[in-house]
C-alpha cells in the first residue's frame, strides 16, 4: 500500500496540473574565500582581493563548480493566491520578510526521470535555484507537510 507521499508524488507525475521546472544544484570545490564551512558564510570580496593569485569563486564560495540539472514536477503557485490557502502564512512570513509580488510557493516535488521525491531543504540560497516559467528563484524556506512532503516558499533569484 503507497503511503500518502507516495500517492501525491504519482499523482504530480500522472496529472498535466502540476507544473514542470528545473532544480539546478551547483557543487564544487570551497573556495578560501569562506572561513568557517561552506554553506553558512557568506563568500569575501576581501579575500579575494588580498590573494588575486587563487582561483576565483564568483561569489558562490566555490571554486570548479560544476552544476546538476533535475526535472522536477509540482504545484506553483504565486504567493498572493497560496498566501490565504497554507497553514503556516504567518510563520513563513516572519522568516523571510518582506514577501514579494511575484515570490511563488512550491507544493512537493517529483523527479520527473524516475518518479522519486526531491527535497528542496538541501538547497543552499547562495547558489542553487528551482527555473520555472524561465524565471530563477531561490529556495527560501521549507515547511514539511503531512501527505506531500515540503512545501518551499520561493523567491525569484536577482
């Protein structure tokens, strides 16, 4: 017997309703740039300037990047509508801020090669990103949700 996940995600693969995008994940070398771990300092301009002779990071915080490209399927909505339909608005409000106009929210998410889930909350905001509708966005924050997995409010990437 499929588990309520399990159902949800081969419902999004059998359904023209949920909506496609690519999850984009960049991995590569940490660059000397970040002092104390990779995923939770932000790159230094000035390091970079005092030793001009490394390699270059292009503000990611890694050097010989190298980026994995997943199909995905889900349901996307723009903010505004799913703002008066999830649960937990208020608390996804307090943690990013100010929500933008064109910020979407993200219900499950499929690998659409093999019908597997993807977990959003393993992206890291500084440089991974979901393209949808030709637009980047930023994974921002990740809510479980009983019955389909996550729920990822996404910001669109500048």
């Amino acid at each position: 017997m499929l588990t309520e996940r399990e159902q949800f995600l081969e419902w999004l693969m059998q359904n023209e309703l949920p909506e496609t995008a690519v999850r984009t994940v960049i991995t590569g070398d940490a660059c000397g740039c970040i002092a104390g771990g990779r995923d939770s300092i932000t790159p230094s301009e000035q390091w970079h300037r005092l030793n001009p002779t490394e390699d270059a990071c292009d503000g990611t915080g890694l050097t010989s990047p190298v980026s994995t490209d997943t199909n995905i399927k889900g349901v996307c909505l723009p903010v505004g509508v799913s703002q008066a339909t999830i649960p937990f608005a208020d608390e996804i409000k307090t943690e990013i801020g100010k929500i933008q106009k064109d910020d979407h929210i993200w219900w499950g998410t499929v690998n659409t090669a093999d019908g597997s889930y993807i977990d959003l909350s393993t992206m890291e905001e500084l440089r991974d990103y979901i393209t949808y509708d030709s637009i980047k966005y930023i994974v921002m924050v990740v809510k479980e949700v009983a019955g389909i997995g996550q729920v990822a409010y996404l910001q669109r990437k500048e």
